[in-house]
C-alpha cells in the first residue's frame, strides 16, 4: 500500500513539474534564445560585449531554474522525514497547527489522507 501512496505522490510530482516546465520555463527558454540572438545580432559590440550580454540574457533563467531545483529538493526532503515517521506522530504534526483531531478509520486509510492533505498543502507552499 505504502509503495502505491509513493507511485501516487510520484505521479503528481512528475505533473506539477511537468506543467511548470511547459507553462513557464520553456517561455522563458524562448526569451533567453531571442535575447541571445539580438545579442549576437549586434555589429557594433565587441565579443566580450556580446558574451556579457549573453550572460545577462540567461541570468533569469538560470535563477528559476535553481529556484525550482531547489524547491523540489525541499520537498522530497519533508516528504522523506515526513513518511518515515510513525502513524500517530504523523497525524499530530499534521494538524498540530489547526488544532484540529484527526483520526483516522484505519492506519493505511488515514495514512493516505493525511500525506495526501500534507502534499497539496505542501505544493501550496511551492
């Protein structure tokens, strides 16, 4: 049961990424190249003008693609503590801050609403 939680949780991972990429960085991938090119395009710069200029172009993307390397390693690593940690530690720290009690019909049960309300929460955050 705990490896179809883990091939679930894969799953949207593997979408939300997905998603992110064509949505956003390959945009940003389209400016970068344009910009490169207009660098390049430039007749009057010199080629240390051109190669900073090339630089600049792929700053941005190069900062949102740490960002997301980033905040997807975050991630697995609060989804690593937070599956190898008992069941009822799990449900505590869950809702710990909302004060509300959570109790579960059966262990696996409660175990795969709670990682499920803990990663879109988590996601939220991203």
């Amino acid at each position: 049961m705990v490896e179809l939680q883990q091939l679930q949780v894969q799953e949207v991972v593997d979408s939300v990424v997905k998603s992110l990429e064509r949505e956003n960085i390959r945009k940003m991938q389209g400016l970068t190249f344009r910009c490169s090119t207009s660098c390049c395009e430039d007749s009057q710069a010199s080629m240390q003008q051109v190669h900073q200029c090339i630089e600049r172009c792929h700053a941005l993307l190069a900062q949102a693609q740490a960002l997301v390397t980033s905040e997807l390693e975050k991630f697995q690593d609060r989804l690593a503590r937070f599956s190898s940690l008992p069941t009822p530690i799990l449900f505590s720290r869950l809702h710990s801050d909302t004060g509300e009690l959570h109790q579960p019909r059966s262990s696996i049960l409660g175990w795969k609403e709670c990682l499920s309300s803990w990663v879109g929460a988590t996601w939220g955050t991203i």
